[in-house]
C-alpha cells in the first residue's frame, strides 16, 4: 500500500546533497503539493464552488542564485538538465516538462518581476498522469524557488494567477484556477471550498477518523486534453444561448436547474447535459460543504456517488475503469462514498473511508479490480496536507 511519500525529512536531506555536490554551493528548498478534489468537477473554469484537499505528495526543487540569466534545470523525473535563458523565453507550447517552469519565469517576467538566473534540480513525488495535479505543483514550487533566489516577492493570489496563466500561455491547458489555489493556500487537515469567481474560499475541517484513499486506474486515455477543451466550449456555447434571454448571465455559475428546463428545446442534447451536470455540481459542492460542517460523512458520500453518476452520463468524461473502481467501493465496509476525481478519462478515483476500514478497503478493490481488468491499481492513502512553503 502507498500510504505516504518518502520520509520529507529525507527528501529534503538527499535533495540537498545532490545540489551540493552539483553545485558546491547550500541550496534553497521549496515545495508544493498535489492535490486531490473530493468534488466539485469542470465547475472551476465555469466559475462554480469546487472542493479540493492538498494531498501529502510534493514536487521539490533546490535552488541558488546565478550571476547570469540563464535557468540551468534538472529533473529528477526526466532524468534531463536543460538551460533556459530568461531573455528567450517566448514562444509556444514546446509540449515538454520545462514549458512549466519557462511559463512561470515567463509570466512573472512580464508582471515587472525581474528574475535572476537560478540553478534548480526538481524531484517530484506527485504521480504524474493521474490527475493529481503534477502541472500545478511544478508551477507553484517553481515559482516560489524563482521569486526567493531573485529577492522578489508577489502576493500569494498573485502567484497563483501567475501560474495559471503560466499553464494557458506555455503549456497549453486552459485548466482553471482550482490546482494553483489548492497548491498554494492549502491548510492541514482542512479540504477548501474555493468560489472561483470571487476566489473566495471556506477551509473545512475533515474528521480525523476519515481517510481520503486514492485509486489510479492506471489508465489514461490519449484522448483527454482535447476532450477537456471541447467541454469547455460546450459549456461556453450554452453560455451563449442563457446569454441571450439574460445578458447577466456571465457563467454557468449564473445558471438554476430552472433555468435551463425553460430553455432546453434551444440546446443540443449535448450542451445541455454538460449544463446540467455543472449546475448540479455547483449545489452538490454547497450540499457537501453543509455535510462536513456537520460532521456528516454519510450525505458527504451520497454526494460524491451522485458526482460520479453526473460525470458518467452527463459530462462524458468518466471510464469504465473508473466506473469499475467506484462499483467495487460502493460494496466495501467503511466506505462512505467515491467518485471520479480530476479531468477524467482515466486517472483516478477518490474514496472516503473509514481510518480502521482502509486495509481491508485495500486488499478488496485490489483484487477486484485486477480480477475484472488484469491491471493492478496504485492505491494513495492520504490527510489533507499542507500547502506550497519553503523548505526549513
């Protein structure tokens, strides 16, 4: 079982070690977390509520200063040292690791801040591919790592703006603003319930005998970032047509179930069913953040079945591997409830469980899930963890 990453401690000595013999000199150690959304999904780009917790698994970098403009990186993942000079950094997306860190540099480069050239060395812990937010999690470390080896300082909303933008320009993904948030105001122990229109946010304590237990399928379907993208225009498109009977309406955020009744003969039966799943979704996002208030984990993971079954039939972006995880979880003793979690097609599923349940949760959705696929799931048992700082 992957119940936590590698001792921080120990991360952080190795990762120190390395730089120093790399470099001869003590660095500078940032870290950001992945995160996990227990639900609220594709409402974030529709300035909807969403409610994501940070999870235990980071991305590191070590840093110092350079006397020149030159960015000289390494991954640790990649097993790839690049150079990038800070005064060639446009263009588009490369469709390589380091657009993550030439889009940060980037942006704040264009916000006034002048950067120093830095020497960094990255070691991610966050599983990339799974939907647990990897992008985000390089974005804010690299942005922490080049603001302190420049001597500058941004507002932490500002970085996280900074890093999104980062992720549109650089890389591509018009992601919204949920994984940037998460990574930088996460709070220990604590899910956020972030409105991502007035970025607005409720931190929400989740009870300490609760485990957030995540499954990856171990599938990913080539087909998800223009999937992604396509959804967003159909939410757009419905925007369109609320837009024209309401000029208020700015988002689906701005939309009843009433209201898209009384208009459903002019939406496709496509645009429609993605509006319905996102303006049910923002009400289950309120309904669940009442549940944790109340300490009720039981309504907590109705909604986060009925999440799924909306994700499934209405906003298409689920898989049977993830509809085949949920299943097996709704059968097993100490669950409270599962769903699909990140951009979908394959990637992973988020459960609740109860904290003495998990081994057997474990052993049971292991075996099931390998019986009927042939694929052994990686399982991620976590608490909410804390977000983006500098290292000690």
């Amino acid at each position: 079982m992957a119940s936590s990453p590698t001792s921080y401690e120990s991360t952080a000595e190795l990762l120190t070690d390395e730089f120093q013999r790399s470099y001869h000199a003590p660095p500078m150690i940032f870290r950001a977390p992945g995160r996990v959304n227990l639900i609220g999904e594709h409402t974030d780009y529709n300035d909807g509520f969403v409610m994501p917790a940070a999870i235990g698994f980071y991305t590191w970098i070590a840093a110092s200063a350079r006397s020149d403009r030159t960015l000289h990186i390494r991954s640790g993942e990649f097993h790839e040292t690049i150079d990038l000079s800070l005064d060639s950094l446009s263009g588009p997306p490369r469709k390589h690791w380091s657009d993550f860190v030439r889009g940060v540099a980037a942006v704040l480069e264009s916000r006034d801040v002048h950067l120093s050239g830095a020497n960094l060395i990255i070691q991610g812990q966050v599983p990339m591919g799974a939907g647990l937010s990897s992008s985000a999690s390089l974005e804010v470390a690299t942005g922490l790592a080049l603001l302190a080896t420049s001597q500058a300082e941004v507002p932490q909303l500002e970085l996280v703006k900074i890093c999104q933008r980062a992720e549109h320009e650089y890389v591509g993904t018009r992601c919204g603003i949920m994984d940037q948030f998460i990574a930088v105001f996460a709070s220990s122990g604590h899910a956020l319930m972030i409105d991502c229109r007035s970025l607005d946010y409720q931190s929400l304590s989740i009870p300490d005998d609760a485990r957030l237990v995540i499954c990856n399928s171990m599938v990913k379907h080539e087909l998800a970032s223009g999937e992604y993208n396509r959804r967003r225009a159909e939410c757009e498109a419905g925007v369109k047509v609320f837009r024209k009977n309401s000029p208020t309406v700015q988002a689906l955020r701005d939309v009843t179930l009433a209201d898209l009744e009384n208009h459903q003969t002019e939406l496709s039966d496509v645009v429609y069913r993605r509006c319905r799943h996102v303006i049910s979704e923002n009400q289950r996002v309120l309904d669940a953040a009442q549940a944790l208030r109340a300490d009720d984990l039981n309504r907590f993971g109705r909604l986060m079945y009925e999440s799924h079954r909306s994700l499934q039939q209405d906003y298409e972006v689920s898989s049977k591997e993830l509809d085949l995880l949920v299943e097996i979880a709704s059968s097993c003793h100490g669950v409270y409830g599962s769903r699909m979690t990140g951009g979908g097609f394959g990637g992973c599923t988020i459960t609740l469980v109860r904290a003495n349940s998990v081994e057997a949760f474990h052993e049971k959705i292991t075996q099931a899930y390998k019986a009927t696929t042939g694929i052994t799931p990686d399982l991620y048992v976590c608490s909410a963890a804390q977000g983006a700082a500098p290292w000690r």
